[in-house]
C-alpha cells in the first residue's frame, strides 16, 4: 500500500467551486470566518488500493493485502519477543515505565552484558552488537578501534538525559515506544534519537510531534529542531504551516530569533519557497516578505 501523509492548501475560490467542505456540511458564514487568510490547510492520509474493472482510479494502484506474508511480530519465539526478554534482563531496576525488575531470559540463561552505559549517575547494562547494529552512533564508537570507547568496559554519554537513552535503548531492543505524554519529552526523544542515530526512533518522534503539536504558534520552534536533527517529516509541514501563515508569523518573537541566530541557505530557500507556494494556492499574486 502506498501509505503517506500530505498537506493540501486549499484557497476560497477552490473551496467554493469543487465543494471540498460543502459535501460535509462544514463550509458556512462561521467556518468560512474563521479561515486564516482565506486558506484551509487539510492533513490527511491517503491508502491506495486495488480499483475495480470499472474503477476510474489510476491503473498503477496495487492491491493492499496481496502477497502479504502473515505478521509473526512480537508472538512467541519472534525476533522482537526475545530481544524483548533481553532488554527484560538489561534495563536498570527504578527506571519508570522502561524500567523495572530484571526478567529471566525464555529458555536460557541471562547472559552478561559486555558493555555498560553511564548517564547521569545511572548504569544501563548493554549488549555491544545489539547497539552497533541498531545505531549509527554506536556502530562506529564501537567498530573503530581509533575510538577509546571501542575497547572500555564502560561508556559515558554526557549529552543525552537518562529518561531519553532508557527510552531510546528499550526502542532499539524491541520498536516499543514510550508513552508521550508531552510536546518537551518528544522533543527531548527525538534529539536523542538523532544523537544516537537511531533512525527508525528519529522518523516516530517527528512524525508524533507533526500529528500531536505543531500548531502555528509552535511551527517555528519546530522548524529549527526539525532542521538541527533531520526530521524531515515534521520540518516539510512546520515548513507548510509557516508558509500558510506567513503574514502572522513574520511578526512573532520566535521568528525574529530564528532570523537573528542565522538560518542555514538551504532552510531560507525552503522557507521562501513554501510561502510563494501558499500565496499561489491561496489565490493571492504575492506576498510581501
């Protein structure tokens, strides 16, 4: 299935003439007031699938099932069911929702850590090849030998909190998330996972603070952690709400700082080109910048 999600900018004028509201019973006097300068911007998903013989749906769409093998993620026995049991035997005793008592590993014994993590005072049993094959960071600490790490029993990771790494490590060790219970503790995970290189980690925290927070008072922030870390689902619609919304944002406090700590050329040609893009969707010859 071809499964993504999009922003759709719609003017006044397209609103009115395909009846893109109209056919939910949503475009009156009162919606169309509250639109920001005339423009509604849609997020969406959109699931192609297989059309019928008489379908006028493109003919290049697959089939959302066929094939598909049967799902045998976290069942008994799986891959992520056992490496489950060893993060189980590996997280450190008092460490909240990832933490806990150690769990015996199924049908065998718990074989020793070989490497242990420091992060503010608190001690995170690992193991070296789960690390290296699941984060680009420790792939290369640990494989080259030109690292002093490489050959430590013990390794310090000074620049990330220990709530973020206990997360980040469960993450590694069975695709199981945290609760996020707020726009800081995503943020805070999604740094890690950037730090760490954890890609897999890095794509669900950008995605939930896209689906979860950005907002127009919050795009900017968004924006410049976005484009820090490499979050290129969240930084294309941070980029898109600020095009939308340009008129206002340009005036707020967070934008004059982002001006004046200095946007890389490629941000500020992106910048300029989702606010020409807005202007033309919304109907409008140009903006003034």
């Amino acid at each position: 299935a071809r499964d993504a999600p999009f922003v759709v900018l719609f003017g006044r004028n397209e609103i009115e003439e395909w009846g893109v509201c109209k056919d939910f019973g949503l475009f009156d006097d009162a919606f169309g007031k509250s639109l920001m300068d005339d423009a509604l911007v849609l997020r969406v998903r959109v699931a192609w699938i297989e059309p019928r013989a008489d379908s006028l749906l493109p003919s290049e769409v697959v089939s959302v099932c066929r094939g598909a093998a049967p799902c045998f993620a976290g069942a008994e026995g799986s891959l992520q069911a056992d490496l489950g049991a060893l993060w189980g035997a590996r997280r450190p005793m008092g460490a909240g929702p990832s933490g806990g008592p150690a769990l015996p590993l199924a049908g065998c014994g718990i074989v020793l850590a070989d490497v242990v993590l420091v992060c503010e005072q608190q001690r995170f049993e690992a193991d070296r090849v789960i690390l290296a094959a699941r984060s680009a960071f420790f792939g290369a600490m640990l494989a080259e030998r030109r690292f002093r790490e490489a050959g430590q029993k013990e390794v310090e990771l000074p620049d990330v909190s220990a709530r973020a790494l206990c997360s980040t490590l469960r993450f590694m060790y069975t695709d199981e998330l945290p609760e996020l219970r707020s726009q800081d503790e995503a943020e805070e995970l999604l740094t890690a996972a950037s730090k760490l290189g954890v890609a897999g980690l890095l794509r669900i925290c950008s995605d939930a603070l896209r689906d979860r927070w950005l907002t127009m008072a919050s795009a900017v922030g968004m924006l410049r952690l976005a484009d820090e870390h490499g979050a290129k689902s969240l930084r294309g619609e941070a980029l898109a709400v600020i095009g939308a919304n340009f008129d206002q944002i340009k005036h707020t406090p967070d934008w004059e700082d982002l001006l004046r700590s200095g946007m890389n050329p490629t941000l500020i040609q992106d910048t300029l080109q989702a606010v020409a893009d807005a202007s033309i969707f919304a109907g409008r010859a140009s903006i003034k910048l």
